[in-house]
C-alpha cells in the first residue's frame, strides 16, 4: 500500500497555501468552476459555482 503526505497552513483569514505555493488552486477549482450559482454566507467574498448535481 502507498503511503500518502499533504501539508497545508492556513492563515487566520483563511488563505491556504501548500508547499512552494502551488497545488491548492487545483484543490479547490471544483466549488468556483461550475454553472449553477449559490451565494455563501458572505456572497461579496464568494459565491460558489458548482454543476448542477453538487448544487442539487
């Protein structure tokens, strides 16, 4: 079996960033790259864009 290591740190405004800074973008891509709009609880920071079967 493989073994698997992930570092993260987040800061206290909740920027994330991994080791040389890359990798996190592609992490998270899924909640801002779909069709279907849903505000979160700050809409004016971020609304999340997911498909149609995540919004649902």
């Amino acid at each position: 079996m493989g073994k698997v290591v992930a570092q993260a740190s987040v800061s206290l405004d909740g920027f994330i960033a991994g080791p040389g800074g890359s990798g996190f973008d592609r992490l998270f891509a899924w909640c801002t790259a779909g069709e279907v709009a849903t505000p979160s609880a700050q809409p004016d920071r971020l609304t999340y864009r997911t498909s149609a079967g995540s919004a649902g």
